[in-house]
C-alpha cells in the first residue's frame, strides 16, 4: 500500500496537471467506492466545480474543489492517473471524472479496497488522525511523552494512524532500525535519549523516500527508486549494512517485520500489548 512518500509523490505529480481545471461530468463505475455522500449526489455535486489546490493529509489525497473536497484514499491496491486527450475505461477503473481542456481523472483499484469521499470539511473524515510527522507538531517531546503514556509495542503504535499519521509497513521498519529499537520494544520502556532517536529516524527516512519518489517494490506503485536504498525492508537474510548481521524477518500484529538483531536487541516482551 502507498505510503506517506508515495503519496506525497502523487500529489506532487497531479498539481501542475490538475489545478485549474474544471470537473465536467463522472463516471463512477464501482459504486462501493464512494463512501459518501449518494452516488446521484456525489454527481450532481461535482459538475462544475474547479480543482483549486491538491493536498495530502496521512495518505489521503485532498482535492480542494470550488465547494466541498474530493479526498481519495488509495488504499492497497488504488492509483491515480491523468489522461490527456479521449480515454477508453480500463478493466479496474472505479472512478472516471472528465475535466476541462480534454483531461480525464482516472481512479484504478484492482482490490477494490480504495475509497472516495465528497465532503464540505475535510475535518469530518481526518479528526481521529494523530499529528503529521514531518509536521511542526510532530516534536521529540511530544512523542516521548506520548510514548511513556501508552504500554504498546512500538511497531503496532507507530502503524497506528490514530497516533502517528502516515507511517506504513516499509518506513517504520526502516526507521526503526535506523534508531535501533526493536520492534517489539514496549513504548513505555523507551528513554528519551531513544525517543529523541526514533522522532529524528521517522523524519529522516520518510524525507529521504520522498525525494526518491517512494518506493516501488510490486506493481501497485511504479516510478520512486527508495526501494535500492532499503535498510532492512524485504532484506530477510542479507547483511546488515551496519554490521554484517543477517536480517530478520517476523511478524508484529499481522504484518511482515524486517529487523536486525544484533543493531536493534533481543526483546522477549511478557503479556505484549498489540
């Protein structure tokens, strides 16, 4: 699934291709995918309205719209694609708006899991979100103390979008071992000295994989290159770059964990909290 980089990078690409134009009519072909408002409203709502910026907020897309915003949240397997000139639908497109100046705004989503709403506050769907974290908000402070306050594994917690917004599977194990800390480490076990490490690797790593356009590991996501740049991400048995120690991989509430034993610990956590 996209993550924050990735994500980031789709908005940049839609902005210059996007901003200005003018929503003419939609073709909303799966209608499972739109989460709100009506199909026959989320229609009659769009027609004429003018995309007047493109936005990000976690991994949602935002569309800022003359009226109301078109957020789109890709989900595992969603894209965005802009077409110039007459488009014929594809097998997985779910959404097809037709915009001035002959562009068409595809939505595709081979699983069927991506999602689209038409709201007038974004604030409607974003308010159980935690803070950003290449935000001003996001400080060492704050996630120290937000730590010591919660008995979780770090892995699930910093997964969590409630708490941390953003974050997937691929950079919090790269962070992780940037900081080393396990991933099981309870969080109310971490110092700030620690804390202070794992708030400057989250925003080193995630900063690094947007100017590497994201990280293209399968065909869901093409065109980042952050993939040759992995720590420990998809690197089960090679050597660590740090110290030459094979990497692991477990799994940590239901996803896929890569780590390295010797640079993040041993933990064998009692009774741990997911």
């Amino acid at each position: 699934m996209p993550e924050l980089p990735e994500v980031e990078t789709i908005v940049r690409t839609l902005r210059p291709a996007l901003v200005g134009k003018t929503i003419l009519s939609t073709d909303l072909r799966w209608p499972r995918t739109l989460a709100a408002p009506s199909p026959a409203v989320f229609k009659k709502r769009l027609k004429g309205q003018q995309i007047e910026s493109i936005s990000r907020r976690a991994k949602f897309l935002d569309l800022q719209l003359s009226n109301s915003h078109l957020l789109i949240h890709l989900r595992m397997s969603g894209d965005v694609l802009v077409v110039l000139g007459g488009y014929q639908p594809a097998k997985h497109d779910r959404l097809i708006a037709q915009l001035s100046e002959d562009t068409s705004l595809i939505f595709s989503d081979p699983r069927k899991f991506g999602r689209v709403w038409l709201v007038d506050d974004p604030a409607e769907i974003f308010h159980d979100l935690g803070p950003e974290p290449l935000s001003e908000a996001f400080t060492a402070d704050w996630l120290y103390s937000s730590l010591r306050i919660r008995r979780r594994q770090l892995k699930p917690l910093l997964l969590d979008q409630t708490f941390l917004a953003g974050l997937g599977n691929i950079y919090t194990d790269e962070a992780l071992h940037l900081a080393k800390l396990h991933p099981l480490l309870l969080s109310d076990l971490v110092t700030k000295k620690q804390a202070k490490g794992l708030w400057q690797a989250i925003r080193k790593v995630l900063e690094e994989g947007i100017r590497r356009n994201g990280a293209s590991i399968d065909w869901i996501y093409r065109g980042g290159d952050f993939q040759n740049h992995f720590r420990v991400y998809g690197r089960t048995g090679e050597p660590c770059s740090v110290c030459g120690t094979p990497i692991v991989r477990t799994t940590v509430g239901q996803r896929g964990t890569h780590f390295c034993p010797k640079c993040q610990g041993c933990v064998k956590p009692k009774n741990p909290v997911q």
